[in-house]
C-alpha cells in the first residue's frame, strides 16, 4: 500500500536553487555565444573559466547566508556552486593560454 507523504513546501513555488540553477544557465549560454559572437576564440574559454568561478563566489555567498537548507534529496545551492566550479575548472585544463597570451600583449601595447 503506498503512503503519501506530505511536505510543507509548494512543488511550484519560484525561487531557491533550482531556479537560481536555471538563471545560472541561462546567463551561461547568453555570455557564452556572446563571447563566442564579439571576442577572438582563443580567449573565450579562459573568460568563460573566469565568469563561472566569479558566479560560484557569488551562489557560494547566497547559500552561505540563504535560509533553505539541504536536504538529501532535494538540489542544494551547494550542488549549484560545485556544478558552477566544475565547470569553470574545466574550461580553464580546455584552454590553451599560448594562444591567447599573444592577443593580450597585443591589446596592452595599443
């Protein structure tokens, strides 16, 4: 016989983390065909690398101070800025500074 179990938060309330997952997604994909768009390629993953690291500094802080806590089974702001960190360390081992090095000198020399 199956037991319902009863909650007290709403399945469709707005808000917490996976709300600030899907924001964090969409900003991800916007920056990054905006980088890809106006920016020269070799420096679009060390940027990527360095928005993603700022944007798990900023989840980390919201989740340091945030009143939802975690739960088993349930996505955590926590799970957001290790997910945020893992990507932003995997775009900076894809990203060949060579390339890009040469690009900054030159726009330092301008």
């Amino acid at each position: 016989m199956p037991v319902e179990l009863t909650t007290s938060r709403s399945p469709t309330r707005w808000g917490g983390p996976k709300f600030t997952l899907a924001i964090v997604f969409v900003v991800g994909v916007v920056l990054f065909a905006a980088a890809m768009w106006f920016l020269p390629h070799p420096i679009v993953l060390p940027l990527f690398s360095v928005a993603a690291i700022v944007g798990a500094i900023i989840v980390a802080i919201v989740a340091w101070i945030s009143k939802h806590r975690e739960t088993a089974t349930d996505l955590s702001y926590w799970d957001v800025v290790g997910a945020m960190t893992m990507i932003g360390v995997c775009a900076a081992l894809l990203s060949d500074p060579e390339q890009a090095i040469p690009l900054l000198e030159q726009r330092q020399n301008k």
